[in-house]
C-alpha cells in the first residue's frame, strides 16, 4: 500500500539554525499539507499546496517558514532561524482530492531544537 | 475559528463498546473526520461524516449532528491494539483545504 515518508525521523538542531525537512508524498496525490504537533498538544496545521503553490496557510507560517517542490517527488518545509518553542513533531499529509477529504500523514519528522 | 472539545482519556476492557464524543463550534463547516493515534506515531485517517447520521465501518461508527455540532465514535470489540488517541477534526468550509483538530480522546484498552 502506497505511504506518505518523511526524512529525517528525528532533526536535533541548534537554535538558530536552519533546518529542512523532507517528505515524499503518495505518488498519484496532488495535495500536500506540512502539519505540527507540539508535544502533549492537538495537531496544527500549517500549510496546504497545491500546483506548485501555496494555496492556504495558518497563522503560524510565517516568513519563518517556506515550501517546495523541488522535484516531481519531494515536498519540502524549511524553518529558518529556529526557535526552542519550534520544537514539534511535523508531519506532512497528501490527497488525491482537495479538502482534505482522507488525508494520508506521514509517520513525522522530530524536531528538537536546543 | 473553530472550537473542538473532547473529553481526554477513558479506559476501557477488551471486548467492550466505548463512545467518543467531539462537540465543536465552527463558523463554517464540510465535514468531520475521526483519526486514529498511536503514541509517537501518524494519525492515520479512520472515518468522516459530513451529512447527519451514522457512518459504520467495521468494528468502527461515527455519528454527526450538524445542528448539535456533535460528532461520536463508536468502537466495538475492543482490542489491546485500540489503545491510542482518538482524534476529531473538522474541514471548515471557508478553508478548502486544512482540517482543524481537537486535542484527542485517549483511550486504554484493558484486559
């Protein structure tokens, strides 16, 4: 059964740093979506894409944060400069149709930032 | 905005029937979804409702009310594997595209 992946699984970085994380959704998917979930807290979300733009994002993506697709696979989130309250599981998501009927969630990306 | 409650953590025998309840206050809406998770794991995608009633799914039901801006999962025969967070999360209908969770029912299988 085809799956959403995620690398790294875990990211411990030094704050102020820049990271990426990387995702590769399901292959025929035409939606992504970067989600996050603080520890102890609910899943948020924080940006969808769509034909290689942004077509929604929350309050908090900001200029801190960006998307990519750099290739016909991979769809990236880059956090500049971190921060210690960055700290959170990501999770990307994609789906075949749009609003977010069966999204499908990568298994995340740790981010630890010190 | 939206306002999603649920109750945080339950436990329950094996075999059993628990109800989750989701009540939620949104300006908008087009559908509710139910979604599974492990600890440290993906929430992976478990049923969605977005006319009233009751969808069932195997050992799994979800119900909706929109007047009531209430939404259930019924799981039955429970198994140990079932001990995880059961998450609702709602599809506002201004944003075509983000779901907005609660914060997640956690339950605990029991033998």
């Amino acid at each position: 059964e085809p799956e959403v992946t995620q690398t790294p699984s875990h990211q411990v970085t030094q704050m102020g740093q820049e990271v990426i994380l990387r995702c590769v959704p399901i292959s025929n998917h035409l939606y992504f979506y970067w989600y996050r979930q603080i520890l102890g807290q609910k899943v948020e979300f924080l940006v969808s894409f769509y034909n290689n733009e942004i077509s929604e994002k929350s309050e908090i993506f900001d200029d801190q944060f960006s998307v990519e697709r750099p290739d016909g696979s991979n769809f990236t989130l880059k956090i500049r400069s971190t921060k210690l309250e960055d700290s959170a599981m990501y999770f990307c998501a994609s789906s075949r149709w749009p609003g977010g009927y069966e999204q499908y969630f990568g298994p995340g990306t740790r981010l630890t930032v010190t | 905005g939206q306002n999603i409650d649920q109750p945080t953590e339950m436990t329950a025998t094996e075999g059993a029937i628990v109800q989750i309840n989701c009540t939620y206050q949104t300006s908008g809406f087009n559908g509710l979804f139910w979604y599974q998770q492990h600890a440290g794991e993906a929430p992976t995608f478990l049923s969605y409702n977005v006319l009233d009633g009751l969808e069932e799914k195997g050992r799994f039901s979800s119900f909706l009310s929109r007047s009531k801006g209430y939404s259930y999962l019924l799981l039955k025969e429970l198994q140990m594997k079932d001990s995880a967070s059961y998450l609702c999360a709602v599809r506002p209908i201004y944003g075509n595209n983000r779901l907005a969770f609660g914060k997640g029912n956690q339950v605990v299988v029991i033998p």
